[in-house]
C-alpha cells in the first residue's frame, strides 16, 4: 500500500480533498494568467499536487522551463533547440550577478551557488549535485550545461601560460563528453540519448578555485546491450557512427560496405544527432587518442559487428559441434581478420567449451549446443566492449585528472540512470532501480527528516509533514539477513543450474512479509513484483542468476590473449598467475564476486562521497513520453512528482531554514557586523578566556553577541531593499536553537553582504594605515638618500679640489725650478760670451765713451729675451711684422736693416732648437717632450702652435752663417 502523502491518500482520494479545498483552488486556479510568474513553488498556496501541476504547466507554456522547489530546481525538458538558455553570455551574467537567486531560476544557478560555496570556504566545503529523474527527463543534457558552466566561471588564469592551461583542461573535461556519450549511450524507447552507465564527475579546484582537472567514476555499464537489444531499441551510438561516418577507405579497410545488415545493429535508418563520428574522433584526438589507435578501436568494434552475424545450425550428433550456417562462414572470417585471432582457435572456442574435472584436474572438452554457441559469442563481444570502455576511461582520466598535490576541493556531478519500467525488466533494471532508491533515500534523510528532526531536537516550533520513506523497499532489495540480493547471491554460491520457478518460489516465500512485494498471478512467465517509490516494477527470472554470475569462460580470455591486435594485447595482458589459480581444487576456490555485490560496493562508496559534501538536487522532469515539443501530458507529470516526493519538499522548504550554523561559528564569522551599530564597544572574543569560563557562562556570552549581531539585520535589509517595496526591507525570521542558529538563504546573503561591507572598511582602513606608513617610509628614505648625496658630492668636490690644488702645486713648482734653471743657464753662457769677446777685443775708446745707462740695456734685453722667445712662437697674440718687431726689442737687434737678419721660428720648422749665441744672428728653437702630464695636449690645438716646454738651450750661430 502507498503511504499517505501529506494526508492525502495517493489514489482517487488525492482527487476527492472536500469542497472547502476545491474552493480554495478555483479562486486560486481563476489567476492562472499569473501562475507562471511564480519562480518558486513554496509560493503556492495551498501546496497540493494539483497546483503545482498547474502552476508548472503555466510556466512550460510560457517556455520556462526552470522552477524552483524550495531547495530543489525542478527541470522540464523542453525537447526542442533553446540555445539563447545556454549561452556563455547567460553563463557570465549569472556568474556576475551580486545575487544570483534573484534571477529567473536556471542550472546556473545552481552552479553558482556550489561554486560560491566552495569559494567561502563554509564547511562543508566540497559540493555535489545530484541530477535525478526519469530516462529522457533530461539529465545526461543538465549535467553537459553545468561542466560547460564550471568550465567557464572557474577559469580565470592570471598569466597567459596559466591560460593555455586552463584551456586544455577545460577543452578535454568538455571532450570527454562526446566520447563517453558515444560508448555510453543508446537509444531506447523513451529516450534517444539514454545514458547505460552511471558517472560521477568530480571537477577538481585548487586553492584559488581555477579548476585544474578532473576525474570519472562510472557504474555498471549495460554491456549485455551490445550483444541483445529490445524491439524498437538500439545498440550503443558507437556502432551507427563507425557504419554511418566513416570513409570508403575505412569501409574497404574494416569491411563495412554501404547496405550491410548486422543483426547487433537493429534500426540503422533510424538517425540521430548523436550519430556523428567526426565529432567523437574529434573527441577522442583531443584526449590523446592517436589517430591510429582509433583505428584500432574502431577496427575492433567492426570485428564485433561481424561476429554477432557468426550462426550456428543444430548439431545432429551431440558429440560433433555444431556447424556454421552458409553466410555466417564469411562473417566467421571477417571477424577473426579484424581482431586478428585464428580463425580456427575462434571457432573451436565458441562451438567446444572445456571442463576441468577431479582433484588432478583432467580436461575434457565437450561440444556446445546451439544455445550455448551463442550464449559464447555473447559473452565473447561482451567482454570485449566492457575491457574496451574502461580502457577508454582509465585514458580520459589519465588525460583530465590533476595530480592529487594540485587541487583542493571539487564539485562533483553525479548523472545517473533513471528510473525504468520496461516490459521486459532484468538484472538491468533491478540494479538501475536499486539505484535510484538509494538516491532518494538519501535526499529523504538528507532534506526530509532530517530537519525535521533537528527541528525538533533543537527546540523549535515545527509541524511534522508526513513524507513517503522508501526504507521498506530498501530493505526488501539488499536487507539483511535475507533479500533478493542475497537470495541471488546464494543461487550463484550453489554452482547448480537454477530455474527461474524456483528463484521466484524462494524469493515469495522468503520475503512474503514485505509490504513492498508482490505477485502477478494473471503472468504466465515467471517474476515478482517490486513496489519502488515512483511505481510498481515487474521483473522476471528468467536469466537473472546467470546474469548476475557473469560468467567469463577462461578459454575466452585465453583466445583474446592470443590476438596480435595491438589494443587487445593491451586489454588482455597474459597472466602469469593465471596456471596457479587453476591449480586449486574447487572446493578452496573462493567464490566469484557477483554483478550484485560490485554494484552495491561501489554504490556504498559513491554514498559515502556524497554524504561528506553538501549536496544541492535538480529533478528532471519529462512532460511527455512521446518527445514532442510544446506538449504536456499532467498524468505522466503528476506520477513523477509523486514518485520524487516534491510537494513533501515544497513543504519543509517553505516553513524551513535550509541554512543551520552552529552558535560559535555564528559569532566568530558575523561578530564583526557589530561594528555596523554605533556606541558599540568591541567584547572579548568567544576564544579567548574559554578555559576560565563555565559553559553557561559561555552561552550567555554567546547569546548577548547573538542578539546585537541580530540587531543589525533591519538596517541591513533596508539598505538591500528596493525603494518602495516594504516586504524586501523586512528580514526574514532568524531562530536560535540549542546548540544551531536557523535562518534562510535570504538571511544568509543579508549576513555575508553586512560582512563584507564591514571586510571592505576594514580593508579601506588597513590600506589607509599602510599607505600612509608608505608614504612616511618613502619621505625619510628620500630624505636620508638626499642627505647621502649631498655629502657624497661634497666629498667628491673636495678630492677634486685636492686633486687639482696638488697638481697646481707639481706644475708650480716644475715651472719655477724650469724658470730658474733656464735663468741660470741663459746668464752662465751669456757671461761666457762676454768674457770671450772682451779677451779678444780690447775696449776702444769709444766704446769706453758709451753712456752706462746704454751698457747696462743689453743686460736687460737678455735678461727678457725668452720671454719675447715665448711670444713670437705662441698660438696666439701678435702675429706678422708686430712679432718681429717684439723678438728685435727683446733681442735688441738693428733696425735699420731687418732685411740682413732671418728669424726662423717654429711655424717654419718641424722643432725649436737651442740658441747659444747673442742674440744677434738667426734663432731656432728645440721643443722635447715634456715630462709633465696632458701638458702636449690643447683643446683646441693649432698648426701654428708651440707647446710642450721643458727646457730652451742657447745655442750660439755665428752672425755669418745667418
């Protein structure tokens, strides 16, 4: 029996309310013009399944196709091309948006929101969003949009490296889409893109939240789907798009003419948008597929197809094998050649089968019936494409996934299958369901009761709202100690041949307690019935132990080992060990782990991540079963918000605080806004002194800081309101529990802006100080470094003057010790020559009778005769007859005939040579290089002048060789 949901009965009693109820939705219905106004369905009133219903129709008319549900996002799909929903325009303004909850509700969001999350650091830190919904609700589509939404926001290098970087990540985390979706996916009856596995897509962020990486975590995939298909279905996308895409070169090379038939590729007119190869090969490039090892791949996939056409005829004699039918014998051969395995070990692998039997382990080989060939060949293609799928995501991850070291939180996005009810449901769907279950269990303890426990523990007023626990269900699926997973557990344990009769007589008379289990009486085929939360399920027996042992004949595994194919050397190393586990007898063999047990560990583990993030649910919903566009069909609507239990969550979220902080958290991140109130004095903070204070002490602190942080509210949301709208400038109610502090978002966000206006004060203030110790900082260094300079040059002017007053000093003295010693000479050999004339020539009387002042002027004369020297030979000064006329006056030479004297001077002649005699004759002068420093050099030199003295010698020339 359906549990009471929100006190109204599931069947025809949820139609029958009473009138008062119906009163109320006709006045409520009567405004349906405006109902798609509502972007949030706790703003229903009443809350019953029909308004929502009403309300979500409206809005899906209207083309919005994103409605909010309290803490869910309620997707419709819209099947049809919105690409202006999806732009990276859109992505960028819900990423700038101050408060992205006041935009129209999207998946961006949501993604918004979980990013945010991480950047503030609030524990938990690490997100999860869980897409749940039925097949072709939409959610392989939702989870594409938020890893292109993740891979826009979170990717804001600084330096243009960084940026290179983050392009290739963000280009492979992209790719890997198409290349999943392509070996992953297939069309089924309700969906043209079904995803057959599970994902769970971690997008790692490193500390300054640029995502750096990622990583891939997948579920049991439907591999039994490449080898059988239901009517109206088809196989994996993969295998129309290497029939479809590929060129008449690689259709000569993997033996794919144009028209070929292959019974494991039912509906190939059927064409979709998924079936394009170009972009998987695009795809699989980007991730570091080489192009030959797609060939490979691909070559692989077309050994497959071929093998599935391999039929075999009943054999008339049970000891001979069966034989190939007449055109499964080219198909036989086609497919040995392109897995590159003989093609006789191919055919006596499938048609004998081998026995190891007694303790000494004797072969036997023994030929296979009919059904056995082909359960071989199954299982053969089988094994193969499921080696091939985690190959392929061991490489994507390979190619995506960040060194551990680099990356500190993620948000993790999890798609898994949705809930199916086909008309033939097996271990397939049991598991797919089991799913399911355990996901909605988690958002029951997670959302539902929950809160609805803290509420009450915590002290506050709530009123309990009935919600529908699927606990009953879960334990009819994998209790202990007995279930139907057990159950199957055992029948594969036994190693017997187990009927499908006797499985279901088991499972009903062990589990006829369940109130989640039932019997259809009226079916001819065996099978038992499941009550899941969004429906009844019946599944049949037939099968499902075999199925659940999965099991590998060894000598397959052998076979593929043996392939000289270069990808299936790699999918199936040789195993050294592989004769020592045969070698034990069976009774110490350990048992075999079935598809059952594997699928609830890794299911255990994927719970466990998700309980240590904060998770956030969007609930696909799918309008109609047809895929029509503009089309919605309120009974399938309404089964699908019964079976999610929406309205129990409309409910809780509307009289709820999603957001619960503990009281000293609450203090120590929001005690700053006190600075907001004016004449508050700063307290004590919660730490300090906390082991001299009792624990009531203690809370009594922490309620008076509680209350003046709450005082500051009302300024807060009239400084956020709108001018003029009075419901925006009043907060919303904040309740104080026992050991938590409750609120809602839009408390929340009131909180984070006053602590952000009072970080942004704080940060003015501090950049004030510190630019003001700058600037004080940098006048004293210039200070300090003019006072250095200035005494540097000071030192500096006075080397220099030093250095000069000395060199003054050298030449100084040079010059006069030069002058002197010239003197000294000049006066000794002129007092020589008068000596020598006046011994050889008597005084006459009439030089007796010259006057003294005319005897005592040659003296004079000689005694300045360098200094006349000095001026006719110089740069500069008198030139011409005036210099001749200042060497006669110096050398007291006649007048009257100047044209009987020559003076030759230094112009005339390369040197100066010295002069000893009067001078009354020809004169040339002898210039030596002078011992001084610089003293040869001139600023300006002149042909014409004479530099470098050092010494001037008198050098006599008779009076006749002039």
């Amino acid at each position: 029996m359906r549990q009471q949901v929100n006190g109204h009965g599931s069947g025809s009693d949820a139609h029958s309310g009473g009138e008062s109820l119906r009163e109320e939705l006709q006045e409520f219905l009567g405004g349906e013009a405006l109902l798609h106004q509502l972007d949030d369905l706790t703003q229903v009133n009443p809350v019953t399944l029909e308004t929502v219903l009403r309300c979500l129709q409206a809005r899906y008319s209207a083309d919005m196709f994103y409605t909010n549900a309290g803490c869910t996002l309620v997707a419709l799909n819209p099947f049809k091309p919105v690409p202006q929903l999806y732009s990276t325009e859109l992505m960028q303004e819900y990423h700038a948006a101050p408060q992205p909850q006041k935009l129209k509700p999207h998946i961006f969001t949501v993604g918004e929101q979980t990013y945010r999350n991480v950047k503030s650091l609030m524990e938990p830190v690490n997100q999860s969003i869980v897409v749940s919904g039925e097949s072709g609700a939409g959610k392989t589509w939702t989870s594409r949009c938020l890893m292109k939404f993740y891979a826009v926001v979170a990717a804001s290098p600084t330096s243009w490296e960084s940026h290179k970087i983050a392009e290739r990540i963000e280009q492979r985390i992209l790719n890997s889409n198409p290349v999943m979706e392509a070996f992953g996916n297939a069309g089924t009856l309700r969906n043209n893109n079904s995803s057959r596995f599970g994902k769970f897509i971690q997008l790692q962020l490193n500390r300054t939240q640029q995502m750096t990486g990622a990583a891939v975590q997948t579920y049991l995939l439907e591999k039994t789907r490449v080898a059988c298909q239901a009517s109206s279905e088809r196989n994996f996308h993969i295998f129309y798009q290497i029939c479809k895409g590929a060129s008449a070169d690689e259709r000569l090379q993997w033996h794919l003419p144009e028209g070929a038939t292959f019974s494991w590729l039912p509906n190939p007119e059927r064409t979709l948008e998924e079936d394009c190869f170009e972009v998987t090969r695009e795809a699989m490039l980007h991730l570091g597929i080489d192009a030959p090892t797609q060939n490979n791949i691909f070559q692989a996939l077309a050994g497959l197809l071929h093998l599935g056409n391999i039929q075999v005829a009943d054999s008339r004699d049970e000891a001979q094998p069966c034989q190939l039918m007449d055109n499964a014998k080219c198909s036989a051969r086609t497919s040995a050649s392109l897995l590159q395995l003989p093609e006789d070990l191919l055919l006596e692998t499938l048609q004998i089968r081998t026995i190891r039997a007694g303790r000494q382990q004797q072969v036997f080989q023994k030929p296979c019936s009919r059904a056995e060939c082909d359960t071989r060949r199954d299982c053969l293609a089988k094994l193969v494409y499921a080696r091939l799928f985690d190959w392929l995501v061991s490489v994507i991850n390979s190619s995506i996934c960040a060194d551990p070291d680099s990356w500190t939180t993620f948000i993790g996005l999890l798609d898994v299958y949705g809930f199916e009810s086909f008309p033939n449901n097996s271990l397939e769907q049991l598991c797919i369901n089991y799913a399911n279950e355990k996901l909605q269990q988690h958002f029951v303890a997670h959302y539902l009761r929950a809160q609805q426990e803290e509420y009450a523990a915590e002290g506050l007023q709530w009123s309990f709202v009935n919600y529908q626990d699927n606990q009953t269900c879960l334990d009819l699926i994998e209790g202990s100690p007995i279930s139907i997973c057990s159950l199957m557990n055992e029948e594969c344990r036994l190693n017997r041949p187990s009927s499908a009769a006797q499985l279901q007589t088991r499972i009903e008379s062990a589990l006829a307690g369940s109130p989640c289990l039932g019997h259809d009486k009226l079916s001819q085929e065996p099978s038992f019935i499941v009550v899941h939360y969004a429906g009844p399920v019946r599944y049949h027996t037939a099968g499902l132990v075999e199925k659940n042992k999965d099991p590998v004949p060894p000598e397959l595994t052998r076979l593929l080992q043996q392939s000289q194919d270069p990808l299936l050397k790699v999918l199936f190393p040789p195993d050294p060990e592989e004769k020592s586990q045969e070698e034990p007898s069976g009774q110490s063999r350990t048992p075999v782990l079935t598809v059952v047990s594997k699928f609830k560990a890794s299911l255990e583990q994927l719970l466990q991540v998700l309980h240590s993030t904060t998770p956030h649910y969007i609930r696909c919903i799918k309008p109609n079963s047809q895929g029509q566009a503009q089309m919605f069909h309120p009974e399938e609507v309404l089964s699908q918000l019964e079976a999610c239990g929406l309205v129990e969550t409309i409910h809780i979220s509307a009289a709820g605080f999603p957001v619960r902080v503990s009281h000293r958290n609450f203090v120590e991140r929001y005690e700053l806004l006190r600075r907001l109130r004016p004449g508050t004095a700063p307290s004590q903070s919660a730490d300090e002194g906390h082991s001299e204070r009792s624990p009531r002490t203690e809370q009594a602190t922490l309620q008076a800081l509680f209350q003046d942080i709450l005082h500051t509210l009302p300024a807060l949301a009239q400084a956020a309101a709108t001018p003029g709208d009075r419901a925006e400038a009043t907060p919303a109610p904040v309740h104080c529990g026992r050991t938590k502090v409750f609120m809602t978002d839009s408390t929340l966000e009131l909180l984070e802006r006053g602590r952000a206006q009072v970080l942004e004060q704080c940060a003015r203030c501090i950049q004030g100080g510190w630019r003001r110790h700058q600037r004080r900082k940098q006048e004293r260094q210039r200070q300090a470094a003019v006072l250095i300079q200035a005494a540097i040059r000071s030192w500096l002017t006075r080397k220099h003057i030093q250095r000069l007053h000395a060199a003054a000093t050298v030449i100084k003295r040079a010059w006069q010790k030069w002058r002197i010693r010239m003197a000294f000479l000049a006066s000794k050999e002129l007092d020589g020559v008068e000596e020598k004339h006046s011994s050889q020539a008597p005084c006459s009387p009439s030089s007796l009778s010259l006057p003294q002042a005319q005897s005592r002027l040659p003296g004079g004369a000689t005694r300045l005769w360098p200094l006349g020297l000095v001026l006719a030979n110089a740069a500069v000064g008198v030139r011409g007859f005036q210099r001749k006329l200042v060497v006669f006056a110096c050398l007291q030479l006649p007048v009257g005939t100047p044209s009987s004297y020559t003076i030759q001077t230094a112009q005339d002649q390369a040197g100066v040579m010295s002069i000893r005699a009067l001078p009354q004759g020809s004169i040339r002068f002898r210039c030596r290089k002078s011992p001084l420093r610089y003293a040869d050099i001139c600023p300006q030199p002149s042909p014409d002048s004479v530099t470098g003295f050092n010494q001037i010698l008198l050098e006599r020339h008779k009076l006749g060789h002039v």
